[in-house]
C-alpha cells in the first residue's frame, strides 16, 4: 500500500501493464513510502480538489508549508519568476558573467520571500559566487 505525498520518496514508471515503483531517497524500514496521486507542479487549490476525488486532505510538508504561507508572499514569488523569465534568461544569454551576478540578486529577493529556517530557501552556488 503506498500513500499520497506532493513530495514523494517514490518515483513509478510504467512499462506496458506493469508499474514499477523506485525509491528516490533512503527509505529506512517503518517509513511510510509515498507517491504523488497528483503533480507537485499544480497550485495548491488543484492539489486539494484532486486529493479531495481520493477522498482525503493532503497533509504533507509541501501542502502544509503553502498553506502557511501569505496571499502577498505567494504574489510576490510569481512577480520575482515573472521577471526572470523576462529579464534575467535574456541577460544570461547575453552575458553569461552578468547573467550570474543577476541570478545571484535574483535569488537572494527570492529567498527574502522564505522564512529564514525554511528548507525552501534556494542555495546559491559556490561557482555562481566565485565567477561574479
């Protein structure tokens, strides 16, 4: 029996009418093993309306931590992805130095959006640091 996680320890392949289930990180024995039932990439209203066809509320830490998180905050991370979808690939295509420097930025207003002890925090390359 598997059971449902927007951030799953499984990855399943199908191949004709069999489906293979492969761990994706150290699964120790007593842990539950889980498979996404619907993908992670939907906004969190999605993911509720589908888990609510299975006939439960998903609990997991994806689910959990955007529910916790503010309207504006959510807004402001859309805004900031907007804009590097805009601004900052063209500029790496242009100049892959400045294009970095500009990630870098990019990515600390990013993380500004994040609690600090939040594991959703993106890290930023030592190599991104060291060539700008």
């Amino acid at each position: 029996m598997f059971n449902h996680s927007c951030v799953p320890n499984t990855t399943r392949n199908t191949a004709g009418d069999s489906v293979m289930i492969f761990a994706i990180e150290d699964i120790r024995a007593g842990d539950e093993i889980t498979v996404e039932y619907c993908p992670k990439d939907f906004s969190l209203a999605k993911r509720t309306e589908a888990c609510k066809q299975f006939g439960f509320k998903c609990t997991c830490r994806l689910c959990e931590f955007q529910r916790n998180t503010t309207a504006e905050n959510i807004q402001l991370r859309g805004q900031l992805m907007n804009e590097f979808m805009e601004e900052i690939i063209p500029q790496l295509q242009r100049s892959l130095i400045n294009g970095l420097e500009t990630v870098r930025l990019f990515l600390d207003m990013l993380n500004a959006t994040y609690a600090a002890d939040s594991p959703y925090q993106f890290e930023r390359s030592k190599s991104c640091t060291f060539l700008v």
